[in-house]
C-alpha cells in the first residue's frame, strides 16, 4: 500500500490517510458565519476522501478578517453553523481541523474577484488595521495602528477563546495560523515588526507571540488531539525571516506540545520573487522535520500522487495539504488510491454505480 494512503496518528488521534485539504479562503460569510457554501465546499473534499479537511482561515476578531466576508469564530453564535459542517465532514470518516488566524495589517480588503486591490475604506464598511509597527504591506494598504502590549494580551486571548469554540465545534485538530504575512507572520518578520519591546528587535523577542499564541492554546486543546503550526518558512528577501529562523522557532514550537509545523513560504513582503515551481516549499518541509525533530506537513504545487508518495517516502514531509489541486479535482484521493494501489477505490456507496464500469445500469439510473 501507498505511505500515502496509509493512516497516520498524532496523539491520539489518527487520520485516514495523509491528504489534507490545506485551508483556502472563500470570502463567503457574513458576520464571521459559515454556511452551505462551506458545508458544500470542505464536505465535498471530505466525500472525495481526503483524511484531513481544513476551513479556510478562520478570523479570532472581527477586525483580523481579512475581508469582511471571512470566516470567524469571535463569538458563540458562529459555532453551531460549524457543528453542522464537522458532523457531516466525521460522517464521511474524515477528520475536520480549523485554522485560527488574525489578518494584521493585510485586514479590511476586498474580495480577489471584484478586481480591486488594497485596504476597503473605514466610509465604505472597512476599517484601520492593528500590525507589530504602524507600517502599511504596500502603499495600497492602510498603515495599520501598532498594538501595545495590552492590546497583545488581548489578541492571545481571542486565540484561546476560538480554539475553546472550535472544540465545542467539534474540530479535532486546531493550527495556529503565522504564515502568509499575516498578524503572527508580521511580528516575526523584521520586514513588517520595528518594535523596540518585548516584542520586537531579537529572534527571541519576534518570536514571543508566536509561541504565545501556540502554548496558550495547547492548554486549553485536549491532550488527546494535535495543534498544528503554519509557519512561513522564508519571506524570499533579503534579511527577512529565513529558514535558519524557522527550524529554530520549530524546536521551540515543540518544546510547547506543537505536533506539527505546517510549512509554507511568502506574504510579507510585497516585493518579492517567489521561485515557484513543482514542489517548491517542500526542501523547507525537510529542512524542519530533520532539524528540529518535528513532524512537518507540506504544500505548494503538489499535484500528482506519485510526487506526493515520493515526498512521502523520502521523508520530506509527514502529510501532503493539497489546495488548488483539489479545487480542480475534489475527489483526488480517491484517484490516487486508484493509481498508486493498482485497484479500484471506494468511492462512496451513492457513486459506485457511475465509478465501477462493469456495474450493469438499471431502469433508475436513466430517470431524469
């Protein structure tokens, strides 16, 4: 069998095969509330067997949306449309995870498909952002207003009381999200945090809140269950966060009960020049999952089943998160049991009759 579609285990808790669905946005919520779009969306990925299926970042504070059309998880009332969405994704034997974020300075923007770009003005329902330093992601952006230390306290404590939510939500997984340029990523970053406190300036004083953020959080996540990291593992400029700084905050994300560093790259700076190409952020997977002895998820530009076995096999990475892939092809897994396994896979039950080919059509399968 595949190491791809083998089960894996974190604690105690153990997924059906590697694949996960990496956490996409889908600006589709009003008021921070999921709906049947996000049911349709995570539990059609969950019918096509992926083991592991992510929300979209899912905002701690209204304002730390990144548009005002984000998922959140800020208050009590947001829970029960996520309930709904976990029981059908746990129906499907798949296992729902949520990813907690805060936008930072790159909050209050539009939707990508209205063709505009930037901060939403504060007249036109947006609002000023909060960052590390009062310095704007570019000069489309608003500058945001820089957080004093009480106000810190205070974001900590919104990731707490979503995690506490997810949970009651039903998510078994929970990952802190401080990648992508966004609040934690900003503190991390010499790019974006020019603090002169505990906050800012040393590698031990940008990363403070980042593990923060991830210690407070594991005390409230049942011992049982795994808390995931995403991190940035380079800015792709010039004396910006880098990949000595991340195997390092990874040694001290598992020394905090973290079970998984989820390794991405980019979206600090604006003006950097992003390599891509197949696989391009998996050598950063490795690079922390050999030095820092923690377990390591990878994503980007992994799209067929015999390069994410190979990643697999030569111990690059421990879970494959797929998302443009599976945009295009919810039911990739099941495509992947069929070709890594030489076999037919299990699809479920009400579409065995259109995948098994040899299976004789009856009278109902003509109605309209």
């Amino acid at each position: 069998m595949s190491v791809l579609l083998e089960p894996y285990t974190l604690r105690q808790l153990t997924l059906p095969n590697r694949i996960a669905v990496s956490p996409m946005c889908q600006y589709s919520s009003v008021d921070g509330l999921a709906n049947d779009w996000h049911l349709v969306h995570l539990g059609s990925r969950a019918v096509g067997g992926a083991g592991l299926v992510f929300t979209e970042a899912t905002a701690v504070t209204a304002d730390g949306r990144i548009t005002p059309e984000d998922l959140g998880l800020w208050n009590d009332e947001q829970i029960e449309p996520l309930q709904r969405i976990t029981r059908f994704i746990t129906a499907q034997g798949a296992v729902p995870a949520i990813q907690l974020a805060h936008a930072g300075r790159k909050a209050s923007t539009y939707r990508p498909w209205l063709g505009k770009s930037g901060s939403i003005p504060v007249n036109e329902g947006g609002w000023v952002p909060v960052g590390p330093s009062k310095i704007a992601f570019d000069p489309r952006h608003t500058a945001p207003t820089a957080l004093d230390e009480g106000q810190i306290q205070e974001i900590i404590l919104a990731f707490v009381e979503a995690a506490r939510r997810a949970l009651k939500a039903n998510f078994k997984v929970v990952e802190v999200h401080a990648a992508h340029g966004y609040l934690l990523h900003q503190f991390l970053s010499p790019i974006s945090n020019q603090r002169q406190d505990s906050y800012g300036g040393s590698f031990e004083n940008r990363i403070r809140l980042t593990l923060q953020v991830t210690e407070a959080i594991r005390t409230v996540w049942p011992e049982e269950l795994p808390v995931f990291v995403r991190v940035s593992a380079t800015d792709w400029v010039e004396d910006g966060w880098n990949p000595d700084e991340t195997v390092e905050l990874a040694k001290r994300l598992k020394a905090l009960g973290a079970d998984l560093v989820d390794v991405s790259s980019g979206g600090t700076a604006a003006n950097a020049e992003i390599p891509t190409g197949p696989g391009y952020q998996t050598r950063f997977a490795e690079r922390v999952r050999k030095e820092a002895g923690i377990a390591t998820g990878t994503v980007g530009m992994i799209t067929e089943p015999a390069q994410a076995e190979h990643i697999l096999r030569t111990c690059q990475a421990d879970i494959i998160l797929l998302a443009r892939e599976l945009l295009r092809d919810p039911y990739w897994p099941l495509h992947a049991d069929d070709d890594l396994n030489g076999r037919q896979a299990t699809w479920p039950a009400q579409y065995q009759r259109a995948t098994h080919r040899d299976q004789p059509i009856h009278e109902s399968d003509l109605r309209d």
